[in-house]
C-alpha cells in the first residue's frame, strides 16, 4: 500500500482521514502545518499528499510548484482535499498540474476507494 501523507490544518478532519485510510491498510502520517513540511517528506517519504489547498499561511501555487519541482518528490501524487465548487477545484487542478482532487462536503468515507484509482504509486 502506498504510505500517503495528510497536510491539513483542522485537526479532526485529519484525525477522520486518518483512521480511515488506517482502516484500509494505509500507512499515513499527517502535519497540520507546513512548518518544516520539507523535512517531513525527506524522513517520511509520501507516495501521495493529500493537501488542504486552504492552509492559512500557505502561497499554495508556490508550495505546489516547489512540490512538483523537487527531484525526491516528482512521483509523489498530490490530492487536493477541498470544499466548495468542484468545476473550479478541477480547473486549479488543471492548472497546477495536480493529479486530482476531493472534495470533502460528504466527509472522507469514499477516500479509500479513490486513492484506489493511484495504486500505481
């Protein structure tokens, strides 16, 4: 199983995520800042990052960028995990070159089987 990474700043919601993919037999670690975020992917080593693009005191073009950038990380699948309009998420993520997207207004219970779609990673 792929280890996937969860980068989100409300906690419960990363709790929820967790136990869920724990669940599914995942391995997952979590930050709910990006404070020293390139040294927990350096020791951690995330197939996936599933990424709340909505982090306070985040430039999320730039943190992506960095991201897809970064010759240790140009595997890793990143996820956007998101409310809101999701013909406006597909459009950023088009943009961005981002792999896909969640949109979370149901909660996480679906979250295995669309991490299922990656299983290549």
């Amino acid at each position: 199983m792929p280890k996937v990474m969860i980068l989100d700043h409300v906690l419960k919601d990363v709790l929820a995520l967790e136990k869920i993919l724990k669940n599914a037999g995942y391995d997952v670690c979590m930050l709910t800042g990006a404070y020293g975020i390139l040294a927990k992917f350096d020791y951690e080593k995330p197939d996936i990052l599933l990424f709340n693009p909505d982090m306070p005191n985040t430039d999320t073009d730039a943190f992506l960028t960095t991201l897809q950038n970064a010759p240790t990380m140009r595997e890793m699948i990143i996820i956007l995990i998101c409310q809101g309009d999701p013909s406006a998420v597909e459009d950023y993520c088009r943009q961005m070159n981002v792999h896909g997207y969640y949109i979370t207004d149901n909660g996480f219970d679906g979250m295995p089987e669309y991490l299922s779609h990656f299983s290549d990673a």
